[in-house]
C-alpha cells in the first residue's frame, strides 16, 4: 500500500500536482493554473475553496462531499496534463491516483472541463470531474474485500484453524421481560456473574445487542435447552477461523478475531491503516505477530451507483483489484501430542502447564494450559521452580568433580547465617551416594553441596541449558533468572530453586531437552524462522553421563515413581514454596523426558500452581504419558 505523503484535513485528501512542460499562451497558462487550484484545494480537504473555483459551487460541494463520503480516508495525488483551449471554454486532461484506506491504491485518467469566467477560469461542476463515468444521479461505491487468512498449521502443514460455526448468547434489551431473572439463568448456564451481565445490558445503548459469551456450536447445544425460550436471550450466529478448541496452544497461537482499536493502531505505517474495523485479524500469539504475512493484502472494486436506493440498481464497475492471499505459518506443533497434553492438565482443577519441546532441535511440540490457568504463564510465567532445577544445581556439581556415587550427607536440617533449611517433612538419609540424595531430592545436600560452588556457578551451569538468554521470538518465553552473585543464604536458597531463582514452564523444558539431546537448542515457535538465539554452549563434556543416571534414578527408586512404567522416562520433581502464608503455598513441579515413546524422544515441564507438592504434577505427567500411547 502508498503511505500519505502531506497533512490530512477533513476529507484526509493530500494532492501533488505535477506541472508538466510549460505550453505556450497567457490562456493555456491561466487554465492550468485554475486546474491546479482546484485540484490543489479539494485534495487537502478545503471544499468550500475547491467549490468557489468552479462554475458552480453548491453542487460542487455536494459533488466532494460525496466523493469523501464514498472514499473515505483516501489521500490523492494528481498530474496535470495536455491543456487544449478553445472558444472560451478548455479541457485539462488529468491522472488521479487515489490512496485508498486500508486497501491498495486506485490510478484512473480524467479530464477536467473548464469555462472562462468574468475574471478567471473555472471548472465545470459535473460529475465527470470526479470520473469520466460518473453521471449525473450517481456516486462512486467502494467495496474492500481482505482474502481468506493463511493458515497457521503443524508440523506437518495440516492447517490448526479452520472456519467453525459459533453461536453468541446475548441480550436484546427489547425483548426482556425480567432482567435480574434473565441474567441469573444465562449465568446458571454460561458461567458469567449475573451481576455482569446486568451491569453490561444497562450500560448498553438502546436497542443495542449485549453479547454475554460466543460459543462454538456443540457448546451451545449443551446449553440450549436451558438459555432458548428466556425472553430477551438472542443467539446470532457467525463463522470464525478457531483453532481445533478453545485451549488448543492457545499461548501460543493466539485466536483471530474482529479488529480492535489497538490492532489497528499497532498496523498503522506512517498514518496509513493497513486494515479497517470489521476486519478478522489476528489479536494474540503467532496469529498478531504475523500479522501481515497470514492476512495478505485486500483488494477492492469501485463501482458506479445511481444516489436513490430505491431504484435497485446493482452498480456498474469501473475499477477492480483483487485480494492477494497470505503465505501460511508453520509450526512444530504436532496435535497428537498436543491433545495428550490439553487432556492431562484438564483433569486438574488447579492452574496447571505442561509444555513440550523436542530434545536436540528445541521445537515446541505443545504448549498447554487449562481453563483455570492464564494460558500465557505456560510460556511468560516468572515462577520459583523449587528442586526441579536440582538438575541444574547437578549439573555445576558434577563440573567440579562430584560423582554419582561421591558420598554426600543428608541430614533433616542444616543452618545457613542462623536460618535453617529442611528436607521435607525432615526426613534424615544420613551419608548416601550423591545419586540417592537427587533421587530423594534432598534439600539439605543440595544446600551444603551448592555452598561450596563459586558465587556464579548456578548461573553459569543454567546458561549452559539457555537459561537466562533474550530469546528473540515472535512469541516471548521467559528464559529464567539465576542470579551470579548470591551469597549467604540467598545462595542456599538458590540452590534448591527458591531464593531469587525464577524459571518458565517453556524455559524449564527446554533444559530437560536440553540434558536429553545434550545438544541445548534455542527455542523455535515457526519452522524456517530466523533462530531465536545462538545455541546453549551446553555442560561440560562428561556432566551428563553422570546427570542423566542420576535423573532417570528418580522415576525408577525416587520421588517420581508414579511414571516408573511409562517407558523410559528421565527426570525431576520440584516443591516450590511462594507467598507469605504459614506455612507458605507450594507450586508442584516435574521436568524431564521421554526416550523412544510413541511420540519419539520428548521433553517437557508440567507445573501445578498451588499444587503443594510436585505429586501433582507428576501425577499430570503420568496422564499426559499415558494419553500419548
């Protein structure tokens, strides 16, 4: 599309006019001269002066008015041509270009007629001036079109969003009978506060619908009977581009819906809208970030059309431009495993994530959140992830020189500056191999053990999995925050993933894909994108050797016994305490990875909000494990 090239006033029209070659004779000279001081007035938007140097003015300014009325927003631009002069009167030919808003521009040839007045000359006031086909009794009528949205698809390039029928319960304030009784049934039946809906249909303007919740059409017909025959309840249906539910990587891919006030601000390029209200756009996720490329380009047809609606005339185009399609977005999602995982954190009444990301490539594979999760988290969410990053903290121990079977001690509690650090329910393992502390999750080994690491170790040994790196994607991932220079009992507390450490479900995954492939990898969101970031450096040769053992000693003998017979299956729990409660609220934990299972090799993070204990998330792994096959 043309960007506007001056000031917009009134009718947002802006001229340059190009005086060709100068042509012989004060005549020609004055008429070009009156051309282009109509053209010049009219384009920015000084009807009235436009009007006055025309033959005559009130049906002028009824002619551009119309003509801002049909083309709104439009910017002009124009180049005076031949000048022929003949008897008093002269034809000007002329070439419009209009910059149409929101669509591509629009170019025609015309010709203005001009008449030689008392003291100067002046244009012809007729519609022609405007279109060499406008005639009198007509106007110009401009329809956009946008075409249909590329789609978004998988890994295999099957698209995820499709048109779907969804029906909108609403309020007609006309039709109500009895609101407070209304507003309780369709809340019985929707979800929505009563109180809400209440408050939005007062607020409304008379007359106007009140849309209290859209639902797909198998949603609906679960609600049907109870919401169909209430007086006032109306139920408009649409088809949207929806992805295959409501939840269906919703972080990730965003939903598509009508354009908002922000949105088009957001596609503005130097005071041009790219697109109108009205317009299916993306409003969230991989759907706003590219934006452009899946929505394409509209088109547009300029059709002639007679100014009294009751004669049923259809129009008789003049100018066309055809839409041009968007280029699909492909992902690595693959919905198989995205299923699993929407079904695995739905039988959780506590907000809960699981993300999926294949080891040695850093695809994401899912990215899921139940209904009483904000499904961003899965991704953005800045959470303490407690002993599931003892695999970190492992990993910078098993670099200077601690073993598997190093003997370590674990007694119940161990004090750091005169604060005491308990293993959970201070249990007391006495000296085992450092493999056994790990499978038990021993805090207070972890602590003693992690004291004795330079000051920015922790964070040296998470950077190695990317931890902590500005990701550039189109759709942001908290990488995680260790801090490098803790001490005292902040860096205690760091070691077992409490203190000042902060992780996302994603980032936690991608250090579980990380240990699996030990090739870390950045992040990837769209297949072919520029990468989000160099590749993690990754641990030190030999680390893993010992850390993945020791990893796939908690599922066989440790605190994730519950995913013992889902194959062969590596990983972490995490207990991760928050707030000021006592005693405080605990966010439950599982990061890991599968080996040649039904989806082949996979890594993932499942975190429970409020969970209390990472039982909770293991136990969301073992559904999502099961789910898959």
């Amino acid at each position: 599309m043309r960007t506007r090239r001056g000031p917009a006033l009134l009718t947002s029209l802006v001229v340059t006019v190009v005086v060709l070659a100068g042509c012989s004779g004060s005549s020609e000279d004055d008429v070009r001269a009156a051309a282009q001081e109509f053209l010049t007035a009219w384009a920015e938007g000084d009807l009235a002066a436009a009007a006055e140097a025309t033959t005559d003015p009130e049906a002028a300014t009824a002619l551009l008015e119309q003509t801002a009325g049909d083309l709104p927003g439009a910017a002009l631009e124009a180049e005076l041509g031949e000048v022929v002069v003949e008897d008093g009167t002269a034809t000007v030919d002329w070439s419009a270009t209009w910059d149409l808003a929101a669509a591509p521009e629009w170019s025609y040839d015309g010709t203005l007629r001009l008449r030689e007045g008392e003291d100067t000359w002046q244009v012809v006031a007729e519609p022609a001036t405007v279109h060499p086909e406008l005639g009198e009794g007509q106007h110009l009528q401009l329809s956009r079109t946008l075409p249909e949205r590329a789609a978004i698809t998988d890994a295999t390039g099957a698209p995820l969003f499709t048109p779907t029928e969804v029906v909108t319960v609403g309020v007609d304030l006309g039709q109500v009978t009895d609101l407070p009784a209304l507003a309780a049934a369709l809340s019985a039946a929707t979800g929505i506060a009563a109180e809400e809906i209440v408050a939005d249909v007062q607020a409304a303007p008379e007359g106007q619908f009140v849309p209290v919740i859209p639902l797909r059409r198998p949603a609906f017909e679960a609600i049907r009977a109870q919401v169909y025959d209430l007086p006032g309840a109306v139920f408009p249906t649409e088809t949207r581009t929806l992805a295959p539910t409501s939840t269906f990587a919703s972080a990730l891919l965003g939903r598509v819906g009508p354009a908002t006030a922000e949105i088009l601000e957001e596609t503005t390029t130097d005071g041009q809208p790219r697109y109108a209200a009205g317009d299916q756009l993306g409003l969230s996720g991989l759907q706003r970030a590219f934006q452009e490329q899946l929505t394409g380009i509209p088109g547009f047809t300029v059709s002639v059309i007679s100014t009294d609606a009751t004669t049923g005339d259809t129009g008789q185009e003049i100018a066309s431009v055809q839409p041009v399609p968007g280029e699909p977005v492909q992902t690595p999602l693959v919905p198989a495993v995205q299923n699993a995982a929407d079904a695995a954190v739905a039988g959780e009444s506590r907000p809960t994530h699981l993300v999926v990301v294949r080891p040695g490539t850093g695809e994401i594979l899912a990215v899921a959140s139940n209904e009483a999760a904000a499904a961003g988290n899965a991704l953005t969410g800045q959470y303490p992830p407690g002993s599931s990053t003892k695999a970190v903290t492992a990993t910078a121990l098993l670099s200077t020189g601690l073993t598997p079977s190093t003997p370590v001690p674990c007694p119940a509690t161990t004090t750091v500056e005169g604060r005491e650090f308990e293993n959970q329910d201070q249990f007391d393992l006495g000296t085992v191999p450092f493999t056994e502390a790990f499978a038990q999750s021993c805090n207070t080994t972890f602590i003693q053990q992690g004291l004795q690491l330079p000051d920015a170790a922790l964070a040296d040994a998470a950077a190695a999995y990317g931890v902590g790196t500005d990701w550039e994607l189109p759709v942001d991932i908290f990488s995680g925050s260790v801090p490098r220079d803790s001490t005292g009992t902040t860096k205690a507390a760091n070691a077992i993933g409490q203190g000042q450490v902060l992780m996302s479900p994603a980032q936690l995954a991608l250090v579980a894909a990380g240990i699996a492939s030990g090739t870390p990898a950045a992040p990837v969101e769209v297949l072919g994108a520029d990468p989000a970031g160099p590749a993690p450096a990754g641990p030190a040769a030999g680390v893993l050797d010992g850390l993945r053992p020791m990893m796939r000693q908690v599922v066989l003998t440790g605190t994730a016994q519950a995913l013992a017979d889902r194959g062969e299956v590596y990983g972490k729990t995490g207990t991760a305490e928050y707030g000021t409660g006592t005693p405080p609220d605990s966010h439950g934990w599982f990061m890991g990875y599968q080996l040649d299972g039904p989806a082949g090799d996979i890594a993932f993070a499942t975190l429970v909000e409020g969970g209390q204990s990472s039982s909770a998330a293991v136990a969301v792994t073992d559904a999502f494990l099961g789910a898959l096959g």
